[in-house]
C-alpha cells in the first residue's frame, strides 16, 4: 500500500505517518522505486498509536505499549503499571489546570469591568501576583452567589465602598476572601442590600 492508502485506512494524515516513521514508532520497506511501502500491520499499529495519543499518552510510553502489543509473552502486569502512571501523570496536569483556572475565575471576579484602565487580571499576567497580596481579613460565605455574574456584583459592590479593597472570590464553594480597611459590618450590610447576604460573617 502507498502513504495515501494507508492515511485513508488509518485516519491518520500523510504527515504525521511520515512523523511516526522519523521518530521510530513504525517502519516501511521501500519500494524499487523508492517509495514507501506498507502493510495492513502497519495500518493497525498507525491505528493503535491514534487511540493512544487519543488518551494522552506521550511517544515514550507509546513506544512501551507498542513493544508490549506487540510482544505476545507480554505481562498485563507491565501494562497496568504503564497505565498507572500514565493516570498520575493526568492526575497531575488537571490539578494544575485546575489552578490555572481558579486564578483566572478569581482574576476575573475582582476584575470591575468598567470604564477604569486598573484591572486585576493584567496584573495577575504581568506579576504573576496572587489575588491577594496580603492575608484577607475577613472571610464568610455567600450562599447565593451561583455564577461569575454574582461574583462580579459582590466584587463590585465591595470595591463601590473601597476602591484599594483586594476580593478573592471561590464560586464553588462560595467563599469570599476580602482585604480592606472597612469594617466587616460595612460591607455585610452593603452586601445585604444588593441581595448577596453574607453568611458567618
């Protein structure tokens, strides 16, 4: 089979089979002509590499998992620890995606979105700054606080009475952080009003 054939049969394109073969996970004869050859193994092995890289695996334990496909003495014992880690692996990047998104949702709720050039969330990409640069000094819950949109209004709502105030705002669990010079009970009773009655304050 040519190149064409077997990125049709694979569902892989030309170039990445071209890639593939570079980077040793698969190997075609050639023809007299000097074109590549290919066989059907080559289409099932292109295809197993697809499905991996499907579930993120990375090329080195690809290449383990095709060593182990394709030994027929292999362990399943070999392949369940490959899988293993792979799964910390994953563990570990939607841990840090997580915390990529939680800074951006805090940036984004301290963030007023008005007219005004100051803006949290430029800051939080120039300096890598947290959203807070110093502890909070008071902390309580919003129990109806359900979206961005809420989080935004609180923030607002805080900033409106302390422009310098630092909100650090957790939609999830519904916890604000705030650090101000206001008194708490300033802020519980403005809060109150605009609908967003805080909880143990």
């Amino acid at each position: 089979m040519n190149i064409g054939t077997v990125a049709q049969q694979s569902g892989l394109s030309s170039k990445m089979i071209r890639y593939y073969e570079q980077i040793g996970l698969i190997r075609s004869t050639r023809r007299e002509n000097g074109y590549r050859d290919y066989q059907i193994q080559h289409v099932e092995t292109l295809k197993f590499i697809k499905h991996a890289r499907d579930l993120g695996f990375d090329f080195g334990k690809i290449q383990s998992l095709l060593q182990l496909w394709q030994n027929p003495e292999r362990s399943s014992r070999d392949v369940k620890a490959l899988t293993l880690e792979h799964i910390a692996d994953l563990e570990q990047k939607i841990n840090s995606l997580t915390q990529m998104r939680q800074t951006l949702v805090n940036s984004l709720a301290s963030c007023r979105g008005d007219d005004s050039s100051e803006c949290s969330i430029l800051s939080q990409i120039q300096f890598g700054e947290p959203l807070l640069s110093g502890e909070p000094n008071m902390k309580f819950r919003i129990d109806n606080m359900t979206c961005g949109g809420c989080a935004r209004s609180v923030t607002a709502t805080i900033q409106d009475l302390d422009p310098n105030a630092q909100v650090n705002i957790d939609v999830a669990s519904k916890l604000v952080e705030v650090n101000t010079t206001l008194d708490q009970q300033q802020i519980v009773a403005a809060l109150t009003e605009d609908g967003f009655p805080p909880v143990n304050a």
